[in-house]
C-alpha cells in the first residue's frame, strides 16, 4: 500500500513539470544548506580572510594575481586594504599572502608543523620532476632526509672549511674585472657558481660559457619561470595535466623534464667517473658518496638530488645580489666612499679583504643588508601550503592553502626615520630606527629557511668587500644606471651598463700577486 502511493507519487512528479522543478530547487535547497552546516562546522564560524577584490564566476579573484612581478601588485593590494592577510581563491584554490612579518613568524616559524609544506606545482613539480627536490618536496621524511645531507657541508661550522676557496674565486673575480672589465655581469655569475660547484661537485669551471654554467643558467630561468605561483593553467587546474602530449604547455613540460635531469645527473656523474679513477676533487658529492650506506640505490638518489638542489639555489640568489649591490654603488658615490673607507682602514695596503674580516666591518654589514632589503632577490620566498585547518588573527585558513610570504611589502615596512624606498644603508647602524634585519626575511623562514645562508653570507661578504676594495664603479658615460629586474621568482637585474676602473696601480699588483696563489 505504502509503496504504490510512493511509486504514484514518483511518477507524479516526473510527469508534472513544475513538481519536478520544486522537487530539484527543494535538493538544491537541502545540498547547499547541508554544504553551508558542513563550512559552519569545519571554519567554527570564522570568517576567511578579508578581501575587498572584485570576483568573477568560477575564477573568483584569482585574475588579481599577475604571474609577472606579483610582489608589485600585492603590495599595492596590502596598501589599499591595509591588512596583514589577503585571501585569493577560485577555481577550488585558495591562496593567503601575509604581508607583515609578524604573521610570517607566527605562522611560519611558531606553527611548522602546519606551513612547512610546499604548494604542488603540477607542471615543474610533477610533470617536470622537479618535485623530487628539496626545495619543492612535501615536508616530511624525504625532505628532512635531504636536508640532513645538504646540512653537513652547509652549517655554521662546516663553511669554514671553504673559506679559502671562496676567497681565491673573489680574487679571480677581481682579476678578471680588471682585464675585461665591461664583461662584469658574467664574472660576477661565474664567481657566484663557481662556489658553489666547488663546494657541491668540486669541479673546476673556468669560464663562464662552460656547459655547466651555461646549463645551469637555462634551466633555472626556465623554472624561475614555471615556479610562480599561477604560471601554468595546469597549476590552477591540474586536471589539464592529463591533456595530449602535443598541446604547447605539455611540449614544454616535456622538454623542461629533460633539461632538469640532465642538470643533477650530469655533475653528479661526473663526479662519480672521476672517482673511480682517484680523480675526484674534496666536494660534497664525493663525501657523501665515500660513506657506504645499506640502501645505496635510495641514498645516490638522493644525495643526486640535494647536491643538483645546491648547484641551482646557490648561484643565482648569490649573484643577483653583488650585482645589485654593484648597480647601487654607481647610483650613491657617497656610500661606495664610506665603504671603501671602512676596508681600506681595515685591510691596509699589504693584502686583500678576507672571511675573517667580517666582524671588524660594520659599514659592510650594513650595506649588505641594504641592498637586501632594496630589492630582495626572492620578492614572494617559496610559497608554502597548509598541512591542515588553521585559525589565526580571527580567520579561518583552509587546510591546501597556499600561503605566500610577501617579503617585497615586508622590505617596504614604513620607518619614521628613513624613506623605505631610498637605499641608505645608515638605517642598520641606527638603533632609533627599528628596521628589521632582512637577513630574517630573505633567507626565509622557519623549517624551511635557507640551508645555504652561512654559505651565501660569506660569499656575499667576500665578494663584495674585494669590489669595494680594488675598484671604483660609477655610472656609464651617458651617466645614466637604469635598474630593471626580472619578474620571476629569483627577481635578477636584467643587463645594466657601468664602469669599474681599479682604484690604484698598486692595487692591481696586490690582485695580480695573489691570483698567481690560488688553488681553486
Ligand atoms: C644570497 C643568497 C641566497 C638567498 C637570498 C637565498 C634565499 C632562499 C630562500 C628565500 C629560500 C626559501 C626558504 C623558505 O621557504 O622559507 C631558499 C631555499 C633554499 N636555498 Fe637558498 N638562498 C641563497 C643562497 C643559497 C645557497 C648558496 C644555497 C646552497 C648552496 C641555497 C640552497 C637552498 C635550498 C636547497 C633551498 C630549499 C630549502 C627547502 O625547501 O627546505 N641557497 N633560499
């Protein structure tokens, strides 16, 4: 009886076009308000965070983020709604830029369990395989097992044992600027790789066209390019990746696979041939290769794969900042005085500037960090995602966000005392004027913070103080130095015009008698 009304009253319904109708809206009605009970119970009533942007259908706000410079915009953005959080979603992304550095600390350095996993780039992660290095894999056991390989030539104290090679590759640096002095923006990278091949593989590079170099240079671009948030389509929708082997971006993907692995395997195999004949020069490979391990297979890949992650984080964030500094100095005359001043007084006459300086050069340190807080050479870091749920200041963070460190808005932090956007280095000397330390915010955060940065410091240090050392950099002849920066996510100055002249004869000599001892 009960199931014949039942059946009768079906049938009713699907012959009656407006009951039919009701009965969809009455679902719809129930499926929406049972997913709002579901939000309600999962956000526990907070709110996202604020976002006074515009939104489209499907696509949301994500249109507000540019993949080019997106630290410029998101700035701007910071600035308009003056808040510590903005909130980005659409297309099932959500993306959440902090933009102070206390709500980078608290979340990233006080709650790591939750904001030290990377975002997964569909393209460059998975299709490129490049999510098998340190710096894109998940945290968790891969990734400390890497970073525990990476750590033993990288901390505080295992850099010392670099320090002489670092100070030979500043005086070949010299060297070669005094004999061609134009071609300075290759020098600078070659010095800037060539620590780090020294310190990862041991290789002898000695031009800046050398394969490896070159390689080196290609392939970061093409990842510098593929690792913006955004980049690819596929990255927003990852369904796409299932797309022909014949559409654009799958060619692509297919040819940066390519040009990723033969970037670790290549050095890497390297060193291994020169190993089996004694040949292998001290490096990081050849240690960590010496050491016998009961899962061999497993361990070579991934001593591959941290050693490959060295070789491409190490040179260009490196160079992109002597070169930076390099542009400044032709701009502000005043400075480049002050600072050769200070390492001339320390030095003297007898010898070039060396590691064990470093604490006695306070204007240096100072000009350092400037040019770091000028232009950050990682204007947004490398994005994280949450691990879970998460409340913070009041809003809710979805567990899958993508969480985007603004360390360009940071850098910009308004200070009473000194225009944010004027480069005077005087700011770090002043104890009134309160400005954070950017070697806090451009290493990184956290778990996940920079394992090169003791490295990076010295190098930076000695580069820098030999520069300031032996020669006088001004502006071209047309007296114009225009600063222009990439828009990926190493932001490098694109090619800029200079002149650097030695400062004295005996100064060129000094230079020329200490390249003949170097052992690099
Ligand atoms: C001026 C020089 C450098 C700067 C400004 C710099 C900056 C950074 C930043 C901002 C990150 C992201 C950290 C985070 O997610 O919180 C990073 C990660 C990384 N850096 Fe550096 N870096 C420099 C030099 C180096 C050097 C010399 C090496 C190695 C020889 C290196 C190796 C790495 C690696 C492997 C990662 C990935 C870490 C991970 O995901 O766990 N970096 N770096």
């Amino acid at each position: 009886m009960v199931r014949t009304h039942f059946l009768r009253t079906m049938s009713n319904i699907f012959y009656d076009p407006i009951l039919l109708a009701a009965s969809f809206a009455a679902l719809a009605v129930s499926f929406v308000g049972f997913q709002q009970i579901k939000w309600r119970q999962r956000t526990r009533g907070y709110p996202l965070p604020p976002n006074g942007l515009s939104t489209l259908p499907f696509i949301g706000n994500l249109h507000h983020l540019s993949p080019k410079s997106p630290w410029l915009k998101l700035t701007e953005f910071k600035n308009h709604f003056g808040s510590d959080l903005l909130y980005f979603h659409g297309l099932g992304n959500s993306v959440v830029v902090l933009n102070t550095m206390e709500a980078i600390t608290d979340l990233f350095d006080k709650r790591g369990n939750t904001y030290s996993h990377r975002p997964v780039f569909t393209v460059v992660g998975e299709l490129m395989a490049l999510g098998q290095s340190m710096p894109l894999l998940p945290y968790g056991t891969e990734w400390r097992a890497h970073r525990k390989l990476a750590h033993v030539a990288l901390n505080q104290n295992a850099v010392k044992v670099y320090h002489s090679a670092q100070e030979d590759l500043a005086v070949l640096l010299s060297k070669a600027l005094v004999d061609k002095p134009e071609n300075f923006f290759s020098h600078v990278r070659l010095a800037a790789q060539r620590i780090v091949m020294t310190v990862t593989y041991g290789l002898p590079v000695e031009t800046a066209d050398n394969e490896y170099i070159t390689k080196a240079e290609e392939t970061m671009e093409m990842i510098g390019k593929a690792t913006v948030p955004g980049a690819y389509l596929a990255d927003i929708l990852p369904f796409l990746k299932h797309l022909p082997s014949w559409i654009p971006f799958q060619r692509e993907a297919a040819e940066g696979k390519e040009m990723i692995d033969s970037f670790v395997t290549k050095p890497y195999e390297h060193v291994k041939r020169e190993m089996n004949t004694n040949n292998a020069k001290p490096s990081l490979t050849r240690h960590l290769l010496s050491i016998d391990q009961e899962e061999m297979e497993n361990y070579e890949h991934r001593v591959k794969w941290t050693t490959g992650a060295m070789y491409g984080a190490g040179g260009e964030t490196t160079y992109s900042t002597v070169l930076i500094f390099m542009m400044l100095m032709a701009m502000h005359p005043d400075i480049q005085t002050r600072i050769q001043a200070e390492v001339d007084a320390v030095v003297g006459c007898d010898r070039l500037p060396v590691i064990s300086d470093r604490s006695d050069m306070p204007y240096v340190a100072a000009v350092i960090k400037e040019v770091m807080r000028w232009h950050p050479v990682l204007p947004m870091s490398i994005a994280r995602q949450t691990a879970k749920d998460d409340v913070y200041n009041g809003y809710f963070i979805p567990a899958g966000t993508t969480v985007i460190p603004n360390v360009w808005a940071v850098s910009l932090e308004p200070c009473a005392k000194y225009d944010p956007k004027s480069f005077n280095p005087d700011r770090f000397l002043d104890p009134e004027a309160k400005v954070t330390d950017p070697t806090t915010y451009a290493f990184g955060f956290g778990r996940r913070i920079c394992p090169g940065k003791f490295l990076a410091e010295n190098s930076l240090f000695v580069l820098i103080s030999n520069i300031a050392y032996a020669f006088n950099i001004s502006p071209p002849v047309n007296g114009i130095v225009e600063p222009k920066f990439g828009e990926n996510l190493v932001s490098y100055p694109e090619p800029f015009d200079i002149q650097i002249k030695p400062r004295s004869k005996q100064k060129v000599d000094l230079i020329n008698a200490r390249v003949q001892q170097c052992v690099v």
